[in-house]
C-alpha cells in the first residue's frame, strides 16, 4: 500500500530528518522561541522531541510548517548547502531526504 505523493513537500523525509535540520538550522534556544513547546525549552534532545511529536499533531504540524517555510527560503535566497558540506550534498532537500 505504498502510494506515491508526487506534490507532498515532505514524501520521503523523515520526522528524525526534519527535527535535526531545525536544530542545525536555529539551535535549541531559537527553536523554542519560535515554537513554545516545552520539550524544545527546556533539557532538550533529539529523541524526547521526536517523542513528543510523534503523539502532538499539533505540535508536529508547527514543526513541518517552519521546516518548509525554512526550506522555501532557502531556496529563494540561493543559499547553497553544498557550499558549507563537506560531503558535497547539493541541496538541503538532498540532505534532509538522505537523513543527515
């Protein structure tokens, strides 16, 4: 039963992906300024996050908005995430759909 979802942003991209994109991308404190979630506030961690937001759909839904919100203005400003990668990756989808 494995569909395919050619027009979802997030087909393929784990919710593992997206949290450790966020946290390289702000870092905890700027995380949880921008989402008031209390598992990003305080003793923060990749595995209580993913926790968290695997039950909250609420939660887990803030959380997406602002990864494809950061994505989309990535693209928009040319930012290249190659140019900081030492393995080469093209771009931050190509990160994020490969899990790094």
């Amino acid at each position: 039963m494995n569909q395919s979802q050619p027009k979802n942003p997030l087909h393929g991209i784990t919710l593992k992906s997206i949290l450790e994109y966020l946290v390289a991308e702000y870092g905890w404190e700027r995380l949880g300024n921008r989402i008031n979630i209390r598992c990003f506030q305080y003793e923060p961690s990749i595995n209580s996050s993913l926790k968290f937001l695997r039950k909250t759909d609420w939660a887990r839904a803030k959380v997406e908005r602002l990864y494809l919100d950061s994505i989309s203005f990535d693209e928009r400003k040319g930012k290249n995430a190659s140019a900081g990668e030492p393995n080469g990756m093209r771009s931050v989808w190509d990160r994020a759909r490969r899990g790094e």
